[in-house]
C-alpha cells in the first residue's frame, strides 16, 4: 500500500446531512474541518511520536502470534512459548534482544475472558521474572523474583474492561490497558551445561482461559480480526493506517485525552475509519512531512536519553503509564532503544555508542577496552551483562566463538588481572588464545554496546538512581 493512494476496505462514505440524521456527525470530517496544513503537520509528528511504541508493538504481535510464516512466530495467541536457547543474531524481531536468558512468551487476547498465568516453585538461587506488557507498551505488572518471590503461584491478567470476581486460588490481578498483551519470561540460565534446569523451570509455567483453569465451558469467542500485514518497509508508509487500527484495541488512558482529540483532527482514532486518501492534498503532504519531524525528534531523545555517565546512557525509561503521565518523547525514545525494556528497578540498562573520549564506537577501526575495577563489579541482587549488538540494526551480530554478551555466571572462567580488575576486550579478531575468555566480540563497523543490571542493588554501591548513583560503569577505551 502507499500512503497516499491507499484504499481502505472498512472506508465509509456519508453525507453531512445523513450523518447529521442518524446522529454521526462527530464521526464524518468535512473538507472544512481539516486542519491547516501547518497544524495537519504538527499532528503528523505528535500522531508519529504518540504512536510509534504501539504500531511497533504491533508489528512484533504480527511476526510472533498472527503471521506463522514470518520467520519469527512463536504461538497463536493465549498459547505459551518456552524458548529452549538463548537469543542469537537469527533472531530478528525485536532490536536490543536480550540473550542472557531462554525466553517464554504468551500474547494474550484478553478480549473474551482473563489469562491465568501459574509458575511453578523455583530455586532460591534462580532468578526469573514475567514482564507484563500491553499494546502501549506499559509495563503493568511484574511477576517473579523480586516481586512475588520463588514460591509456585497463581496470577490472573484481565483485560480494560473486564468486570468480574477474582476466584479463589488468584495469588493477584493484573489489568491490561489494551485488549492485546504479552508476557514476557526470562529465566536465568547459569551455564551452557544449565539448559536442562532452565528446560524443567519452563516446563512448569502455564498460561490458560480462567474458563479453562476453573473446568468451566468457554465464553463465546470474540470477533475475528482482519490483522493487517505489516513489515518495516509498510509501517513507514502506512504509519496512520497502522497506527488507526491498533487504537480500536487500546481504550484511552487517563493521560491520552488531549492526544487523541489531535489524532482525531486528522481521522486516526477507535470511532474512525482511517484513509490517507480522505485528506485533502496540502493536509496529506503536511501530515506526511510530520512522520519526518516526529522521526528526527525520537532520533535526538534517544541520543540525549537519560545521564551521561562516563560516556553511558543510564535511564530510567521503561514504566507504566503512571510512570510516563503522558510524556509521549520518552515512552518513543525508550521503545527506540529497545523495545519492552524493564522499569529500572527489576533491570537497569547502561547503553552507549562511544568511547570515555566521545568518539563513536566502530570495531573496523580500533580496538577497546572495558575494565571494571576490583571490587567494583556491577552491583546486583541477581546478575548483570555486557551485550554486543550491530550499531546499524541494533541486532545480535554472527561471530566465530557465537558469544554475544559476557556476564556474571562466566567470571569463574575469566581471567583477572594482577591488580584483581576485569578486563573485557571489545574487538572484532580475537586477542590471542590467553584472553579469549574476555573476549567480546564486535562488528566490522558501529558498535552498540548495552549493560543489564538484574535486580539491580538499592542500598550504596548502587546504580540507582539511574545515572544517579554511587556505582558508575567505568568508560570504554581506546586500545593503544
């Protein structure tokens, strides 16, 4: 489809004054409503700004739960996924993946009933947690080590506007804002040899329908959906589009009043029906120019995101809606940087692009390094990680020792230094045999380098606040 000559199937076509008869007029947009071009740009940009984490989130919905053919699925929906392996550079959806520790997904309808997610009891020593995440990309919830302990429990997720009693056995409730949601699992895996354990923790979650997890008949199934086809190349030039169907599933939050009424102006909203074609030309060449200026306003928040720390990023990006009251640049920088980050709390992410000096990061012209101290590791109450991803498409990269990060469960292997410090080589040849073991390696080009601080301490030495802390990430350097 292009953006400008699109023909939308659900198009309605209505007179003023029949819509004013069947008491529609709020729904039909004359060629006198539109706004000025100027303003039909502004809206362009905060429509792109507003609505990039959820048409981004939706795109991933599309390749892991509706498109089985799209390299990436995963499971239909409300039908849970164990990964038995870590992420690798074939692993494409999502940028920034984590690859410390096997997933399990579950996308959830939520439209026809709640989910129950039930965990198994997991060692002590094991950390793990579900992120919850809805099509806003609110983080709303979190079950796991931190929050509900390691004890075998019970969690119902609802949808916005479910209404109903919680049954016995529910350990708690957690409320999607959209009727589309993900878990996300992450469980810790201590050692290529520990796969197996991981294998059997994952073994133990569920997710099912509370009809299913009561023995009850199902409700009558929601409507079917025409989920339209999706690809980064379609999302550019059908963003309203995109972003218009989405909305039907996303109820407005009690921060969004003033963004949808402008998203209104220009037809994208849950009582419309979105076509690009409908706008007047000067107002469709002006909300197109937007998309530019909303890209071009992420593209500066992510670069000037969060405190600079030694020529780290440290934020505090990632929350629920509570958390964002409405700061639309944030949530758009922080799903940039990396989709369905954690609130800082369960894991705080120190990212950058360049060297202590300021100089950006590329492995096809120098060498670096990054030496933590002694004694000065990351300070965590589960574990942390040094991740190596493709400064162009911030993605895994192929290497000949298939490492993609170094982390705490691979000190015992590592060699220190004299003076009892750690040092990890960034590079993309190996530095001889003896330091192999800290060997990260990097791309031919940009490098984009992101720590995860799991569970990250709170009493001193501690990174939080973020970037604010007592505990700083030491800068990379320049090998000589």
């Amino acid at each position: 489809m292009n953006i400008e000559q699109h023909s939308s199937t659900g198009k309605w076509v209505v007179s003023a004054l029949t819509a004013m008869l069947l008491g529609f007029t709020s729904l039909y947009l004359s060629a006198q409503s539109w706004p000025n071009p100027d303003d039909a740009r502004e809206i362009g940009k905060d429509a792109y700004i507003y609505g990039l984490p959820i048409v981004m989130n939706y795109a991933v919905m599309y390749e892991y739960a509706i498109d089985r053919d799209s390299g990436q699925f995963k499971a239909p929906f409300n039908t849970l996924k164990n990964e038995s392996n870590v992420y690798t550079y074939k692993d494409t959806a999502v940028v920034t993946p984590n690859s410390d520790t096997p997933y399990s997904f579950v996308w959830m309808d939520l439209r026809a009933e709640p989910m129950v997610i039930s965990v198994p009891a997991i060692e002590k020593k094991r950390y793990y947690s579900i992120q919850l995440v809805d099509g806003n990309t609110y983080n709303y919830g979190y079950i796991g080590s931190r929050t509900t302990g390691n004890d075998a429990g019970k969690f119902m997720v609802v949808g916005p506007d479910w209404e109903g009693e919680t049954p016995e056995g529910i350990d708690k409730v957690f409320r999607s804002s959209t009727d589309f949601s993900i878990a996300i699992f992450r469980t810790q895996l201590f050692d290529a040899e520990d796969i197996d354990n991981v294998r059997k923790v994952q073994s133990g979650y569920r997710a099912q329908p509370l009809s299913a997890f009561l023995g009850k008949p199902a409700p009558a199934q929601a409507a079917k959906v025409a989920f339209p086809n999706i690809d980064k190349k379609l999302m550019q030039e059908n963003f309203f589009e995109y972003l218009d169907f989405a909305l039907q599933f996303a109820p407005a939050g009690k921060y969004e009043k003033e963004i949808r009424s402008r998203l209104a102006r220009i037809g994208i909203g849950p009582d419309k029906k979105f076509d690009f074609s409908d706008m007047p030309p000067a107002q469709r060449k002006a909300a197109a120019e937007g998309i530019k200026l909303g890209q071009a306003s992420i593209e500066s928040a992510v670069a000037n995101i969060g405190n600079k720390v030694n020529g780290w990023s440290i934020s505090s990006a990632f929350g629920d809606q509570d958390f964002y009251r409405g700061n639309w640049p944030l949530r758009a920088a922080a799903a940039s940087a990396g989709i369905y980050g954690n609130d800082a709390v369960e894991a705080t992410y120190p990212m950058t692009r360049s060297d202590g000096a300021g100089k950006p990061l590329d492995g096809s012209k120098h060498n670096y390094t990054l030496t933590f101290p002694k004694g000065a590791l990351p300070p965590v109450n589960a574990f942390w990680s040094v991740t190596m991803y493709d400064g162009e498409t911030q993605l895994l990269i192929e290497n000949p020792i298939k490492r993609y990060l170094i982390n705490s469960t691979m000190l015992p292997d590592m060699k220190e230094n004299t003076d009892g410090s750690l040092t990890i080589y960034i590079q993309k040849e190996s530095p001889g045999k003896e330091l192999e073991s800290n060997w990260l390696p990097a791309p031919d080009g940009p490098i984009y380098l992101a720590m995860r601080l799991y569970w990250p301490k709170k009493d001193p030495p501690s990174v939080l606040p973020p970037g604010k802390g007592s505990w700083k990430p030491p800068a990379i350097q320049m090998s000589k």
